[in-house]
C-alpha cells in the first residue's frame, strides 16, 4: 500500500470493482480499491446474479445495455470465468394493463436501439419455458440478451482486469475515518496506515451509510431484505434439452431462472421490511438473514402456482440477503454537492446489471468533468437534504422495493413520503378541489376537481381529461391562476455577477429591468439549463428554472463559482403565482396603482409592484402562450397573494388551474420543457434552443462545442412538433417514429391540445423527416398510429396573445 493515490475506491464489490476498471480503462494511474474483508463480502456474494433489459428510464435502460456487453469483454481481458449464461429472458403479462404496458415498453426498447426483444404469445412462452402454467397468460415481452452470471466470477473479472491495467486491489482493510484536508485531498485512514487521495469513491454498498457519514454526508439509501430460494434437482428441469429462460411473473411477484438442474426462485414481496437503517456491522460479510417464509407466504403460493414442478421439488437453500436501495430504487452516483473531490457509486441495487454502466459514468465524470450519457436519473444531485431524512427513507424505500414488480401509470401519485413541503396557500387550495402531484418534497397542484372525484390510473386518457380541457379554455378565453411555488429561483449579486452570468449562460444578458430565456450548456455544448434570467436592475439577478433542479443546479453554479459573486437559493422563501390568459392584465391593474399597461410594462419586462398588500417581484411572461404576468412573493404571502388575486378576478372568470392543464397549454405552443425536450443529453440547436444563443458576445461555457456542431454540418436531429391520429391515449414520452418503416426518432413528450382539439406531441427526429407535412407513424400504448409533422405553435403561431 503506498502513500499516496490519485483515487482510492472503497468497497469490493462489483460497483467498487467496475469504478476501479472503468477509472484504470480511460487512463488514470495510482488506483486502489480498498476493502474492509474480501471482494465480494457484502451483498455481491449472495446475489441471484440475473440481468434484465427492462428499465423505466429509458437512459439507465441504456446504461444496462452497456453493462451486458461488457460482460464478456471483461471476461475475455481479466482471463475470469464469470459463468455467463445468456439464456434470454421473458416478461410475463397476466392482466390487461400490464399486456398493453410490455407493448408499449418493447416500442420504448426500439427508440434505444434494443432490437433483440419482441412480443410473445402464449404459445411461445410455453415452447420457451415449458415448466411454466400458462394459466391466464396473455403474452409477453422476450428479451434475447438476458440472463445470470457468477456473482464472486464477475466482480474478481472486473478487479483482475483493473490490476491488468496497473490498479491495485486491497483486502482486509477496513476505512475507520476520512480527513477533507485544505488543498481539497482526503487523508483515508485504514486499519493498515493513512493515505492521501485526490479522490474518494464510496462505492461501498451495505455500508455506503458510514461511509457518508464520515464525509459528514446523510445518503437516502436503506438495506433491504430479499428473499430467493434455490431448489435441488428438478426431473423436468433435468429434463430439458436446453436451457430455461429468465423469467419475471410481474402479477406474481417472482423471477425465476435455472440453477443446475434445479430453480432459482427470487420473491419482491409486498410485506417489505428494512434491514439495519443505518448500515451493516461491520463484521457483517459472508452472512445471511433468517428467512422468513410466513412474510412471503403469498408470493411464494403465486410463484408455486406458476410453476407446478415446485410443488415436489426439494428446497437446497434459502437465501434472505440484503441489498441497499435508494428512494426509487435508482443508484446514486456522482459527486456530492459542497464536498471536494468525494463520489459516490451506491444504491446500486441491481448491481450485476448496472454495475458496468455506473463505474462508465462516474469514470468519465471523474476524469473529463462530465459523463457521456445523461445519467440524471442516477445523479445524486436528484435529490436534496429532504431525501436523508430517515422516515422519509424507510417510507421511500419500502415503497419502491413493495412496487418493483407493480406496474406504473403516467398519472399515478403515490404516497411515500408525502405531504412534505407545501406553499402557504396549501390548505386552501385543497379545500378549492386541488389534486396534488410531487415535484422534489414539493406538492403542485395538477388540477382543481370535486371533492368526490376519482382518478383512476390508467395509461389511457383519464378520468379528469374533461376536467383539464374546462382548466385549459377558461384560461384561454379569460384568466388563470397557477401557483408557481415550485419554480426554482435563485439569487445572484455581487460585484462580478454580471460578468460571471455572461459566462454563465449561452444568451446575450438581459438589460435591467428585462427578463430573456438563456439556455446554459457544458462544455461539451450540451444543455445543462433552460432557465429564465431577471436583470432586476438594483445590481441583483434571479435565475428561474425547474423546482426538481435545485440540488443539480446549485451544484454546477458552485463548481463555476467566480470571485465576488454569490449565489444564494432562495426557492424555499420566495414563491408566487402566475397570471394567464386575455383579462389577466385587467385582473393585475385592479390590485397594484403602478401602471401595467403594455406600454409601461411589455412583454418581457420585470420589476417591483405593490399587488394589494404585498411587495411583489413581478416578470411578464407566460409558460402557456398568453398573455402572463409571474408575481413572486415572500413563502408567509402566499396565501394572501391568492386571496386577492381570487378576490379582484371575480367577475373576471377566474380560474384556478394545474399543471396538466399547463402540459396540453405548452404543446399547443411548442414550448419544450425540461427533463423531456430539454436535458443534458441534448445539444441546443437538436432542441431548438439555439436561437436564443448569443455566439458573438464573446466566450461562455459550451461556445466550443457549439460552434463545432453547426460548423460540421449542423445538429443531426430536429425538435418538430406532431399531430397524431389517437383515439383515447396520448403520447408520453420515448415512443418511436418511423418514416416508410425506418426508425427515425422518437417522441419527447406528449398529450393532447383541448384548444386545437388534436393529440399533440413532440419529438426529435432526422433532419429528412422534420418538414411540415412529413407523414409519420408511431406507436401509442403499443398500437400503431399515423403521425405528421405540423408547424410549431399551432396555436397562435406568430406569438400575438402573450405581447398583447
């Protein structure tokens, strides 16, 4: 063990192990990966060893697609057998919903460029697996690169191929503290000496915990029991002529795969329970929980039912093992807001299967500033100091781990951890009829229905379309009121603000009082924001942006930090509402003496207003296309900033509405949103955004790159705007567009326009296929539809209503 590291990994198991590979790979020199025991002691020992294709983000899906062609790639380099058994796996459907919800997911697949999957009928999971009672089948999803691995193989091929390339690996050395020295280093103190590192990776899985702590970090991430059992010799599976299958009865709660000539039968109970909050002892290793058959008795009947050969068969061995999970059950990854030159790679629950995938990511985070892939949705920056509290982990959790194999609608809500943070005016816009979503703790309201309404899930139009469509024509015709609560906003002042904002962001600075849009892009001229900039004119700025960024944002504010600026959050003392719609200047002139009038006050203007009693921060700008005004008051206004714009809109018709009715407004204005048009995966002018960029005003972050792409030719796909023949569901998001039976892109995000009265949707296709009038097809919930290209905006197309 030397003295000194350029990065010191902690934690043997196949996520420590895949950093450590991945890191050594793409060219750094002085790794090692540090381990309390042996390589694998943890949960990496026990695993059931499966991996699957399936993944409701399509970008981690993609990330798994990486991990599984990496498999032999390492097996190859490190000379380890790793018992790779690529059998292909199927998805089982016993409910109508779920049969449409597997279509649609094999079109999602297509979109990513999984080919190797298709739909299956019962027949052929029959041929495919022919242990298995077919009883109420209706089909199912096969994927032909699914299979298991040896748990031990795999994590020692990754270790061996890191040592091949000059990392070390070192065992039986357990991390008892972590010093953050000045200069940004980490003193690492082990049971065999101290160390100095640039970096610390904790990848430390059922530990992951402690070793936050000793960073003086509260990771949301929990140990979880999971039971699987293994069976001996089974005469039908001995049998057999080849091998079964992978296997996931998603009603049933089970996956099941071959072991030997026996089965290997893996429960996702419903009755979860949590497993040592706080972390594992640390003479934990090589141990098991005592199963507990009478908490899974339910599952196990369902899965004994499915397979009928289990009925006789001897049980070999029980395994009840822990596994640590995140509050969606996602993986953490990334580096810590606040903390220097400190990683994490935890929460990696399905670890065999995304293990390749994180250690890419976080190597290349690591080394080049930023991954290749959007990673989002295994960022730690997902989450904030809200998500470390243990009641809200426990409830988080356990309700992902209940609802792994539960399927999910686009306009589900679930309860875990919530109601957590709320605006002032919460409580009286319940009792309004508010029905409240969740954005980062925060409760938005989507829309304002009866007090005896239901909604059902559904993956088709649901029960409150009607509802939405009245939201979406009152504004339209009078004047809505939006709580816009959880918009981010942060502040900037200093000295060097103004110049350091010119750097910032990709758009020419507003000029005081002047609001302008500035997307923010990285240095590899990818989006990293498309954000709202306030030039208040007093020498203070207000960035607005994406409540669920905050932590995200923050983090790269202060990774650019210049001197003699400071950037402050202040989205939890500053909230407001928003005014839309043709009589929402009328409403506004009522409430406030300063004058409104479009000559004093154009679009795009901001400044200070008197609105009632209240001293309000007000922008003249609207997110659904007309004319809007965004009034931004202290957190303790709220409720009275409500109470009086209610008040003076009386006889104006004024409607409260939410943020469905905001989606259908936008589409029919072509307005992209974050996370779906907008994300770091895309470039500016693929969405767009370039438009707003300011290439002569000198140098900002991502001016490179951009300029790179349009001096090459140009970006390679287009944002359009679709049209589609639905019936009674709409896009959401990922589904593939064909052009004559050719893949040439896929749907950002969609719904329908009660305004136009047509299903509307985004999309990001080949240059040849944007042109207006392009006929297309796609497939919604599974079912082929045609599409066609349409100009963007098809509501008010020239912009006239909001510069009224």
């Amino acid at each position: 063990m030397k003295s000194h590291y350029r990065a010191v990994v902690i934690g043997g198991g196949v996520v420590g192990a895949s950093v450590l590979y991945h890191l050594a790979k793409f060219g750094w020199r002085d790794l090692v990966l540090i381990e309390r025991e042996v390589l694998t002691a943890g949960s990496s020992w026990h695993a059931a060893g499966g991996f699957h294709a399936l993944n409701a983000d399509p970008n981690i899906a993609a990330l798994q697609a990486y991990t599984i062609d990496l498999l032999s790639e390492i097996e190859k380099e490190s000379g380890q057998n790793i018992g790779m058994h690529m059998t292909g796996g199927i998805a089982i459907a016993a409910a109508p919903e779920r049969w449409e919800w597997l279509k649609a997911s094999y079109r999602v697949f297509q979109t990513i460029g999984i080919e190797d999957a298709h739909l299956v009928g019962v027949d052929e999971i029959r041929k495919l697996c022919p242990i298995i009672n077919t009883d109420g089948l209706i089909g199912g999803l096969f994927a032909e690169r699914e299979g298991y691995i040896d748990p031990a193989g795999t994590v020692h091929a990754y270790a061996r191929a890191a040592k091949k390339r000059g990392a070390e690996v070192i065992e039986h050395n357990r991390v008892i503290e972590l010093k953050h020295r000045p200069d940004g280093q980490w003193d690492v103190v082990t049971e065999k000496g101290t160390i100095t590192a640039e970096h610390v990776v904790n990848a430390a899985g059922l530990w992951a915990k402690q070793v936050g702590r000793m960073a003086g970090i509260e990771l949301p991430v929990s140990p979880m029991e999971h039971h699987y059992l293994v069976t001996e010799t089974i005469p039908e599976v001995k049998a057999l002529d080849k091998e079964l299958p992978l296997v996931a009865d998603l009603e049933g709660f089970t996956y099941m795969r071959q072991e030997q000539k026996g089965m290997l039968l893996g429960i996702y109970e419903i009755n979860h329970k949590h497993w040592n909050m706080d972390g594992a002892p640390w003479d934990y290793g090589f141990d098991l929980i005592q199963e507990d058959k009478d908490r899974i008795a339910d599952e196990l009947a369902l899965g004994f039912s499915r397979y009928p050969c289990l009925e006789t068969a001897g049980i070999k061995r029980w395994v009840n093992g822990a596994f640590t999970f995140s509050p969606d059950g996602n993986p953490l990854v990334g580096p810590v807001r606040g903390v220097r030159n400190y990683w994490v790679a935890c929460g990696v629950m399905a670890g065999f299967l995304q293990g390749g995938g994180v250690g890419k990511s976080l190597a290349e985070w690591m080394i080049h500033g930023e991954p290749e892939a959007d990673v989002f949705g295994m960022d730690i920056a997902r989450y904030g100091d809200f998500a470390s509290n243990r009641e809200y982990t426990r409830q988080t959790t356990g309700q992902f781990y209940s609802r792994r194999f539960v399927m999910s609608y686009p306009n589900e809500q679930l309860p875990a951890g919530r109601p957590l943070k709320t605006a002032g005016a919460h409580d009286a816009m319940t009792e309004a009829g508010a029905r409240w979503g969740n954005s980062w703790g925060m409760e938005v309201p989507l829309y304002f229905a009866p007090k005896d309404f239901d909604e059902p899930p559904t993956l088709r139009r649901s029960s409150a379309f009607a509802i939405v469509g009245e939201e979406c024509r009152k504004v339209r015709e009078g004047v809505g009121l939006l709580d816009i609560s959880a918009f981010s906003r942060y502040e900037v002042s200093g000295a060097g603000a103004e110049s350091w904002l010119d750097r910032l962001v990709a758009c020419a600075l507003p000029k005081p009082g002047r609001a302008r849009l500035a997307p923010m892009l990285g240095e590899n001229g990818k989006l990293k924001g498309d954000l709202t900039l306030f030039n208040w004119g007093d020498g203070t700025w207000w960035i607005m942006g994406s409540y669920y960024l905050r932590q995200w944002h923050m983090r790269w504010f202060e990774q650019h930090l210049a001197e003699n600026v400071a950037v402050r959050d202040i989205s939890d003392d500053v909230v407001g509402f928003s005014l839309a719609g043709p009589r929402s200047r009328e409403l506004l002139s009522r409430v406030t003496h300063q004058d409104v009038s479009h000559e004093a006050f154009g679009f795009l203007a901001c400044r200070s207003l008197d609105v009632g009693l209240i001293r309000a921060r007000v922008g003249r700008l609207s997110v659904v296309g007309e004319l809007g005004y965004e009034i931004s008051c202290r957190a303790n206004e709220h409720r009275a900033l409500r109470r009086t714009l209610l008040d003076a809109g009386k006889d104006l018709g004024i409607v409260e509405y939410g943020f469905n009715a905001v989606n259908a407004l936008r589409l029919e204005k072509s307005f992209g949103i974050w996370s779906r048009e907008f994300t770091q995966g895309y470039t500016a002018a693929e969405t767009g955004m370039d438009r707003w960029i300011a290439f002569d005003k000198g140098d900002f972050i991502g001016r490179a790159a951009a300029l790179e792409e349009k001096a090459s030719g140009g970006p390679r796909r287009c944002l359009v705007t679709l049209a589609i023949d639905a019936e009674d569901a709409d896009a959401t998001g990922f589904e593939p567009i064909w052009l004559k039976g050719r893949r040439v892109g896929f749907i950002t995000s969609g719904g329908y326009g009660h305004t136009v009265g047509k299903s509307l949707a985004m999309a990001l296709v080949e240059p040849e296929a944007a042109e207006a009038g392009t006929e297309l097809s796609t497939h919604i919930v599974g079912v082929e539809r045609q599409a066609r290209v349409i100009e963007a905006s098809p509501y008010d197309p020239k912009g006239t209503k909001m510069r009224a």
